[in-house]
C-alpha cells in the first residue's frame, strides 16, 4: 500500500466520522454557505498577476515538518499583498498537519480564491468545504473513477464552487475531464515515489485543449520555470514546499513573483 492509498484509507474513516459530529445540516448554517464564491479561474487569467496560488502547508508526507508553526492570518495576509493570485489550504491533518480552521481563518482575512486542498472522496467533504468558506475544491482523478469525479464536480458546481481536476498523466485527463470541471491541474510530483519534475507539466501542456485554464503543481521553484510553463500555455502555478521552507513563506512569495515580473518585462523589451 503506497501513501496515497494509506489517505484515502484513513480518509473514509474520518468523513464518517465528521458526519455524525457535523451534519450537512449544521453546516449549512454557516455564513459561508450562501456567500457568492470568487473564481479562480477568471483571477487565473488576471492580466495583472502572474498566477501563483500559494500554498499553506505545514508539513507533507515525503517531507515531514516543513513550517508547523505557522500563523496562518499573517501569511495568508502576505502571500496577498506579494501579488498571489490565489491561496491554496491544505486541510488534512493527519498527513499535511492542516485543518478546516486554517481555512477559515484565511477566508476571514481574504477576499481573493480560496482552493481547499484535500482528498475528496465524498458529497460531504465538498458541503463542507463551502461551509468553511472555499471558493474551490481539488479533485484527484487517481483516487477516483470518471463516474465518481463527475458526481463530485457536479454537487460542487451546485453549490457554486469550482473544480480543480488533478490529473498526472493525459490518460487521466481524457478518462476524466467533464463539463463540471472549471480547471485542469497538471501534478509534477509521482504519489508513489515522490519524484518531482516539472516535465511532466510540459510534456501534457500540447496533449490539453488550449482554451482550458490550466495550472502546474510542484517542484516549481524559479520565475524561469514559471515563464517556461507560461511558454507552454499554464495559467497558474501551486507552489507549497517552496514558499513553506522559509521562515517567512510570504517574503519567498514576493521574491519570486517580483523575479517573473522582471524577467517578463525584459522579455518583452527584448
């Protein structure tokens, strides 16, 4: 049993868990639940960004503790103000040391898309997303079937989220893809081995209908990988570990987003 098989293993067990404790019913009572959603996919194509979703994550399974004190306000804050496009939330607790809360707390503090970074496996987790306040949900195409991810979009666009469809491979992206799917995420990293390249992200780049927005994840790292991929027709970029190694992730976002503007304007003054 590899680690993605071990998530979604304990995941079932936690969702029926969160079920008896949190019923639909209680969920929907939050603030969250009717509040209008922000696209991410139309901030994605802001002409004024460069489209990094920054991530807030504590620690990973190939890497353990990355930056387990976080205040998540205060970086949450900075990776805006830095000029991100979005905020991704990792939410698992067991495996990446988040939680529902840091969600929240995000979205108190943020008017921009907010992705709410888990494995979903079920209707429940996605109410629950909009009840904490996302925007839109990650769904992995690896742990699901093409009925299931089709089922799962559709109940998010129900309830006004978007969908972001992780696929590793073109395989998945045709057995997958459906009209509920808003964008395409394209993972660097292999879930088995936990090799990271972002080849993998230019390889498919050709292999994907152009009018998709699209989005690399992982292993991005240089304003030059970025504007490679930019190259190649990616809108937006998921960088986690990256910012996550530094003791003040929000400066590291700054830092490359002002390094991509500069290398765009020198490339277009060339």
């Amino acid at each position: 049993m590899n680690i993605l098989d071990k998530i979604i293993e304990h995941k079932r067990s936690e969702v029926e868990g969160r079920k008896e404790l949190y019923p639909v019913k209680l969920l929907e009572q939050t603030i969250y639940f009717d509040t209008p959603t922000v696209s991410l996919r139309k901030y994605l194509k802001r002409e004024d960004k460069v489209g990094i979703i920054a991530e807030i994550k504590r620690r990973s399974p190939s890497e353990g503790d990355i930056n387990p004190y976080i205040d998540v306000e205060n970086l949450s804050i900075g990776y805006m103000q830095a000029g991100a496009s979005a905020l991704s939330v990792l939410t698992d607790n067991k495996f990446f040391g988040g939680s529902s809360e840091d969600l929240t707390v995000a979205r108190k503090f943020n008017f921009c898309p907010i992705l709410r970074k888990d494995f979903i496996i079920d209707e429940y987790q996605i109410a629950e997303a909009k009840s904490i306040g996302a925007d839109a949900i990650l769904l992995i195409a690896s742990v699901l079937s093409p009925s299931q991810l089709k089922e799962l979009a559709k109940f998010a666009n129900g309830l006004g989220l978007e969908v972001l469809m992780e696929v590793h491979g073109q395989n998945e992206f045709e057995s997958h893809f459906n009209e509920d799917v808003s964008v395409i995420g394209v993972n660097n990293r292999n879930l088995e081995d936990f090799s990271v390249t972002i080849d993998t992200s230019l390889e498919m780049a050709s292999q994907l209908p152009s009018d998709l927005v699209k989005v690399s994840e992982s292993g991005i790292s240089s304003a030059e990988a970025i504007l490679k991929l930019s190259d190649a027709g990616y809108d937006g970029f998921l960088i986690g570990s990256h910012f996550m190694r530094h003791a003040v992730p929000q400066e590291a976002c700054s830092d490359l987003i002002r390094g991509v503007s500069r290398s765009k304007s020198t490339k277009l003054s060339a």
